[in-house]
C-alpha cells in the first residue's frame, strides 16, 4: 500500500490545471467517455450532477458535449467542485458561459456539510478517490448528498500508465533504487473500491464494477512526455546524482517506445463502479 504522503504536493496539481487534458493525454476523460453511455439514468436536461473532485471539470465537457446543448434549457444542473483553487479557476473560465447552470467552486470532497442530503441525481468521481486521506468519508458524502434512486459513478485506475512508464524509465537509470510509489496504489487491487463503496452505505446488490482501458497514442504522447518530464517525475528522481538526472529524459523516451511497441501507446486501465443508492 502506498503512503498517504506519496500524494503530489498541491502545488503540482496548480500546475497541471493549466494543461490538464494534454499533459494526461486525456486519459481521464477519454476512460469516462467510454463509459458514459452505461450511467443509468442517462444524464438529461433535469438531471442534477456533482462533478466531484472533478478539477478541470472533464466529466462536465463529456456531459455537456454528449447531450450538445442548443440553449440553456438543455444544461443539467452541473456542481464542479475541487479542493484546489487552480483546477476550480479553470473550470471556472472553461464553461463561463454555461455558468448560470454548470458552477464551480472549491470544496472538500471528504466534508460536503454545505450540500444538502439528496441533492444529486448523479455523483461522478472520476479518477481521484485514491487521492483522499479518508476515502470512506469522501465515499459517504457521495452517498448522501445523492437522492433516492440517485446513481454515483466512480473510476479509478487499475493500471496507471503513466506509473507504469516511469517505473520502467526508472529502472532504466537507477535499478537499484525503490521505484516511485503511486498515490493510493492499494486501490489497482480488485474489489477494493467496491468493498468501500458498500461500506458507504450503498447496497452490494445495487453496486456493479468492471474494467475499462484505453491506449493514448499518437498527438497525446508528447503531452504525456511533458507530464512525465516535468513536477510528476521529481518523485521519481529524488536525490539523484546530476549525472543520473542526465539520462533522465533518454530512459523516459525509451520507456515511452516499450509502451508503444507491446500496447500501440500508452495503456490505461481503470475500474469503473456504477452504485445505485
């Protein structure tokens, strides 16, 4: 299990705000893309969402870009939230225009006393409850502040490629050293979401999971590079020598040609739980 401490500084996410979707080779959106046409009850104009710890608020756009809004009538009630001013500033200036119906606001997932019980239609997390000191907190907001009915649909990884490919680049200039640890690597583990989503209050009968993938190629590999080589990979490279750190950038490449020759790019896997409340 990794440590509550290998999370990355809130200063890194402050950065990544600014160039969220190419730096993660939009992985993260293309995942719950994927997945989209599963939530049951589809997402509709009535429907009230929480896009929760959602940073950029890239669960919003691939909402608002499945439903394709010709008016205001056509927006659901969206609530990006996030415990990091960067991420929420740029939800804030991406969807400024839908404002009066998708808002978005700091908040800490883990304590949402502010929203009321039974608010949500729908409670999406995608991609950050490995993150949470106390997931199982977070994981109870989310059950309820959801209304009767109400669906939450989480994803987390179960392969992270990013950690996957630095770990081999790693390998590649100090095999000898402890790989970087991954921000809540228990959770790749199966059942382990499931078991703490029932925990939460949901029904074991109402919760369904299965795995989901995407290989990120071609445009998306030199945004992924640049994340790679830039605040994430100082974990990885911690005290080491200026001689070690100017081979960096080669392995990283190479690392990223491994991936390429066995996956055709860059693979992702998550695990996605759909829980009805």
């Amino acid at each position: 299990m990794a440590a509550a401490n290998a999370n990355p500084p809130a200063q890194y996410f402050t950065s990544l705000a600014r160039n969220y979707g190419r730096q993660t080779g939009n992985s993260t959106r293309a995942l719950f893309s994927s997945i989209y046409g599963r939530i049951k009850p589809t997402i509709t104009s009535s429907s009230v969402v929480h896009d929760n710890a959602g940073g950029v608020g890239t669960a919003t756009s691939v909402i608002l870009d499945n439903l394709a809004p010709t008016s205001r009538d056509d927006i659901p009630e969206i609530l990006i939230t996030d415990n990091n001013p960067g991420m929420i500033a740029a939800a804030k200036e991406a969807f400024r225009e839908m404002n009066a119906k998708t808002t978005a606001i700091e908040a800490d997932s883990q304590d949402l006393s502010t929203i009321p019980n039974g608010k949500f239609t729908h409670s999406i997390l995608n991609f950050s409850v490995f993150l949470f000191p106390d997931a199982l907190g977070a994981l109870r907001e989310i059950h309820r502040t959801l209304q009767p009915d109400g669906v939450a649909v989480l994803l987390t990884w179960k392969r992270f490629g990013f950690g996957a490919t630095i770990h081999a680049a790693q390998r590649l200039v100090r095999p000898d050293l402890p790989q970087m640890p991954i921000p809540g690597s228990h959770f790749m583990n199966e059942g382990v979401l499931v078991e703490l989503v029932i925990k939460a209050g949901f029904s074991a009968v109402k919760v369904q999971v299965e795995r989901d993938e995407t290989v990120r190629k071609a445009g998306d590999l030199e945004g992924m590079k640049e994340f790679m080589l830039a605040d994430f990979s100082k974990m990885a490279t911690r005290g080491w020598t200026d001689e070690d750190m100017g081979r960096w950038p080669a392995a990283v490449d190479e690392a990223i040609q491994r991936e390429v020759e066995e996956y055709g790019g860059i693979r992702f896997e998550a695990w996605t739980v759909i829980a009805h409340k």
